[in-house]
C-alpha cells in the first residue's frame, strides 16, 4: 500500500516543523517531524484501525500519540492519501 502525501499536506507539516525549530529547537522540530510520519507510515497493512472522521466526510482521523495533532487520510483500495496534519486547538476543517 503506497502512501501519498497532498501539498496541503506537507504545507501543513512544513509549518509545523518551522514553528518547532523556531520556539523550542531544531532537534525538537525533527522529533516531532519523524513521530507524524512515522505514525503515517505505520497505518499499513491496516489502516482501517483508526477512526472516521466527523469532520470530512469520507476521511479518517490519525490522532498522533503524545503530540496534539490529528492526520487526515482517506483510504482507497492501494493508497492512503494524507490530506491534512492540524493541531487539536484549531477548528477544522474552516466554516
């Protein structure tokens, strides 16, 4: 199973490892950077196992373990497409 990440996406995670490197430090911002992706990579062989979303029809949610982030996927048949990275405190998606 492939995983594709959406520009969204990775605009998403650049910004979040800009603002890590830029408030706490450059080995802080990779840490969080490879906890997110390592979480993604993880989904197969099942990633079934996490939730639908409520938010996005259609799409399910990948909370990120100790970080307060939540990674929006939607699965097809061969591909897991990773739509957004956002952080809990932030309504999403945008009314």
């Amino acid at each position: 199973m492939q995983i594709l990440w959406t520009d969204e996406a990775l605009d998403d995670l650049a910004e979040i490892v800009a603002y890590y490197y830029a408030e706490a430090s450059p080995r802080t911002a990779e840490s969080v950077e490879r906890r997110i992706v390592e979480q993604v990579e993880g989904l197969p062989p099942f990633p079934e196992r996490i939730r639908k979303s409520n938010r996005i029809q259609g799409a399910r949610e990948l909370v990120v373990t100790r970080l307060p982030y939540i990674v929006f996927v939607k699965l097809l048949p061969d591909t897991i497409i990773v739509l957004n990275v956002v952080h809990t405190a932030r309504k999403f998606p945008p009314q």
